[in-house]
C-alpha cells in the first residue's frame, strides 16, 4: 500500500488517535478504543469504506503485524513473562522476604522504609506488589497506629514506577516493542532498546514518586488529607482490627523459602546480561557497546525461562508445589497477558496506520511556528497525563500516544529518549492519579482502606511529583542532561520542607 501525502489527508489524519482517546475516556475499555481508532484510520486509507477498511485492517495490519519477526518474539516474552511471575508469586517467595523483614520494623519509619524496600525488591509485578504487602503490613501498621491510607499509598508509590524503571520487567518490554513499531515506520535504524535505557534518567515521575517515600518518611511529615488521617489513627484507643484484601477468597499461596525466589531472579539477571554480550558481539566490541547492541528480546526471554525452570527445580526439590502445579500456574500466567497482547497488536497496527495517514508528520508541521520546542516534553507529559488519568490505563495512552509524540521528536529535532520519558512519565502519574486504575483500585483492596479515602490522601503526593516533573522536563528542553534530577528532588525537598516548617 503506498502511504498517502501529509498534506492530502490533513487534520483528518489525527481522527483515528482522537476517536481512540475519546472512547477510552468515554468507555473505559483501551482494546475496544484502539479498535475502532484502527478501523477508522484503514477505512480513511480505502476511501473511507469501513466494509473494505475492515478486510484491509485484519489483512494489512494485524495480520501483517502478528507475524513481523519482531513483534513475535516480544509476545513470547510476555508470555514467559507472565508464567515466570504468576508461579513466583504463587510460591509465596515475596511473602517469605517481606515477612522477614517486617521482623525488624520497630517503629514508624522503620515501617516506611520495610514497606519502600518490599516494594523495590517486588519489581517484577505491579499487580502483585499490592496485594502482597498490603496483608502483611497492615497488622504492623494498626500496632504503630500508621493509617492504611499511608499504607496503600507506600504500595501504590512503589508498584508501578519500579516497574518502569527496571528493563527486564514486563512494562519495558511493553514499551520497547512500541518502540520499535514506531523505531520501523521513523526508518530508525538503532536498537530499541538505547532509547529505552538513555529515558531511565529523564522518567521524572517515576523517580520522584519512589524518592518522595523516603522524604515523607525520614521527615515524620504528612500534609493535605493524610496528614488528617493521621491524626486520625494517632487519636484512636486501640487500633482496628486488620482487613483481609479483597482477593481473600482466592486460592492462598503457600510460604516458600526465599532463597528459591532469589536463585531465580539472579539466574534472570545473570543470562540475560550473557546473552546481551553475547548476541551484542562481546568480546570484539566493548562491554557497554555490547549491551547496547544486544538483542534485548532474546536475553530477556531466555534469561525468564532460565529463571523459570531454576526455579520450578527448587519449588519442586523443597516440596513446596508439585510440578503440575507450577505447570499450571505458570499457564494462568501466560493466559493472563492476552489483554496486554490484545493491546500490543492493535497499536501497533494503529501505529502503522497513522504513519500511512501522515499523523505524525501533520502534527510535528502544526506545532512547528506555533509551540517552542522548549515546551514540547512538557506538554506531551500533560498530554499524556490527563489521557491515563481519563482511562486509568498507563499502557493504553502508551499505546495511542507513541504514534503522535515520537514523530513530533523527530521531525522537532528534539532527543526521542527525551520525549519518550515525558510520555512514560505522564502516563505513570495518570494511572498513579487516577481512581479509576487497576493499580489504584488493588492498593486501596491491599491496604483494606476505604477506596476513595486512598485516592483522597494520594492526590496531594502524586501532584507534588507531578508538578517537580513538570519543571524537570521544562529544564530537561533547555539542558539535556542527568543533572536536571538534582532541581527535580530539590523542589519535592523544598515542599516537604515547607509543610515542616508549617506544621512545627
């Protein structure tokens, strides 16, 4: 199919995104959105004929895109992936580490720091991570008289940004396989996977929201409705009794060993890091040129089945689960990635088809002349701010933001990894934000507190983070490097300040 001209299309190219946005704030359903957004941008492509659009759409598209090698081997790994996680949670690993460590939590900041450290070592599932610290720790945090609101917000500030910041997770893959849908219609030719590892720095929101918890912590400083419930849980006679989560009704995981899950992740860590070098062309070229150079995909999907069967070996030899319940548990988890894959597959369809429209290119010549460079990260973290915070899906404004903000980088002149990391960043604080998200909602469930109550006392510390991002990407424009961090964790220390000066 030979791409239409920008020009010809014109603003009628930014109606399939536009449409998926708006049913995904409308309906709240991302797969359906990114749907009939496809659907529309095919039938645009055969003179608007959506009978005609919708054989050109599962033929051209979908199809087209299933099958690409790439995309393949990235729906393998997120189906080894989602086994490798689901069995070690299943195992009871993560509760076996967090129950030792919640050992030595003797007071209040002890506890900040328990449920904070809990949570970075749990970064392999931001589903997981909620529902495994929040009825562990609230019995610990009744005794300290420490609000469940505190509780579920220290969950939630851990799940999700660790998950973005560590590149073996299943949220990295997911982004560098959007990455490389758009990567193939920009006719870039470098790995994924650089851009990916060059945003770690500039993911502002994510950085700021796990450094903010030790700040709250190490202060003894709560402000806005946290601060009152507090005061709240500090004023009772005696502390309530704990809440079991929500999900008390599933099948209870037994307590393992931890050192099985720790052999595990170590053998991920240690293959995936060989097979990087290896396939990166180590030793010819050096170790930092080889890493980068590797076939990500590749290591990290045969380092999660490496850790997979190291695993399963110990599980089995210490009798803690049978083989076929590994086996089975393992398949729950690759069955529970098909939304995700479902996602995958239509954006990157929709990626395609807003690179034929000329989407990109229309709003890069729009916003040239009328928007400063200097202010395009930032509005693109807003953009992607208000569209997660709409659908509380960070994954789907991924998914319908990528298409518009990466062409609009290079036809900017700006870094991508730049503009990358305000579209990450900008989706993390929606969802983080939003109470409408699946992460928001299993905290609350983890925590056993009152659900609005947990997004009530959140807002405040997630808008704190937001708003030192903000400037960060701002700065970011203006002095493309690491360094900006410092100004980012000045404001978020300035503002904690400001509340202890206030309070005292």
């Amino acid at each position: 199919m030979i791409p239409l001209a920008a020009d010809t299309v014109g603003w009628t190219s930014l109606l399939p995104p536009l449409l998926a946005i708006v049913l995904s704030v409308w309906t709240r359903r991302v797969i359906l959105s990114l749907f009939f957004g496809l659907l529309l941008g095919v039938s645009m492509l055969h003179a608007w004929n959506p009978l005609v659009g919708l054989r050109a759409m599962v033929q051209d598209f979908l199809f087209v895109e299933l099958t690409s090698p790439w995309n393949a081997s990235v729906i393998l790994l997120m189906l080894c992936i989602g086994g490798f996680v689901q069995v070690i949670v299943r195992s009871g690993v993560a509760e076996a580490f967090a129950a030792s460590l919640a050992r030595l939590v003797t007071n209040r900041r002890r506890a900040h720091g328990a449920v904070w450290g809990s949570g970075l070592v749990i970064f392999f599932s931001d589903s997981a991570n909620p529902l495994i610290l929040g009825p562990l720790f609230a019995p610990l945090f009744d005794r300290l008289r420490i609000s469940r609101e505190k509780l579920a917000y220290l969950i939630d500030s851990t799940a999700s940004p660790i998950c973005l910041l560590v590149p073996i997770t299943s949220w990295a893959a997911y982004v560098i396989s959007l990455l490389a849908g758009e990567y193939a219609n920009l006719s870039i030719d470098q790995p994924p996977m650089l851009a990916y590892l060059n945003s770690i720095p500039f993911q502002f929101y994510a950085i700021a929201s796990l450094l903010l918890v030790p700040l709250i912590g190490l202060s003894g400083v709560d402000f806005g409705p946290m601060g009152a419930a507090e005061r709240r849980e500090a004023d009772k006679a005696k502390p309530p009794p704990a809440k079991p989560p929500a999900s008390a009704t599933e099948t209870p995981v037994q307590v393992a060993d931890a050192r099985s899950g720790v052999l595990a992740l170590s053998v991920v860590a240690l293959v995936i890091g060989i097979m990087l070098l290896w396939t990166g062309g180590f030793p010819e070229k050096g170790v930092l040129d080889a890493l980068t150079a590797g076939r990500s995909v590749l290591a990290v999907t045969v380092g999660f089945v490496a850790g997979a069967l190291v695993l399963a070996a110990s599980l089995v030899s210490q009798r803690v689960l049978t083989p076929g319940t590994i086996i089975k548990n393992w398949g729950v988890g690759a069955l529970g990635m098909r939304n995700v894959l479902a996602i995958l597959a239509l954006a990157w369809s929709l990626g395609a088809c807003c690179d034929e429209l000329g989407t990109g290119v229309y709003v890069a010549g729009a916003v040239q002349g009328s928007v400063s460079p200097i202010l395009v990260p930032a509005l693109v973290f807003l953009a992607s701010a208000v569209i997660s915070f709409a659908t509380g899906s960070a994954w789907g404004c991924y998914a319908i933001l990528m298409p518009i903000a990466l062409p609009l980088a290079v036809q900017g002149g700006l870094p991508i990894h730049l503009v990358l990391a305000a579209v990450l960043s900008g989706g993390l604080f929606g969802d983080h934000a939003s109470p409408i998200s699946d992460t928001t909602i299993m905290s609350s469930i983890g925590a056993g507190c009152s659900h609005v109550e947990h997004v009530r006392t959140q807002l405040p510390y997630a808008m704190t983070a937001a708003a030192a991002s903000l400037a960060g990407f701002v700065l970011a424009a203006l002095w493309s490097s690491t360094w900006v961090l410092l100004p980012v964790i000045g404001i978020m220390l300035g503002v904690v300040l400001f509340f202890r000066r206030k309070t005292n």
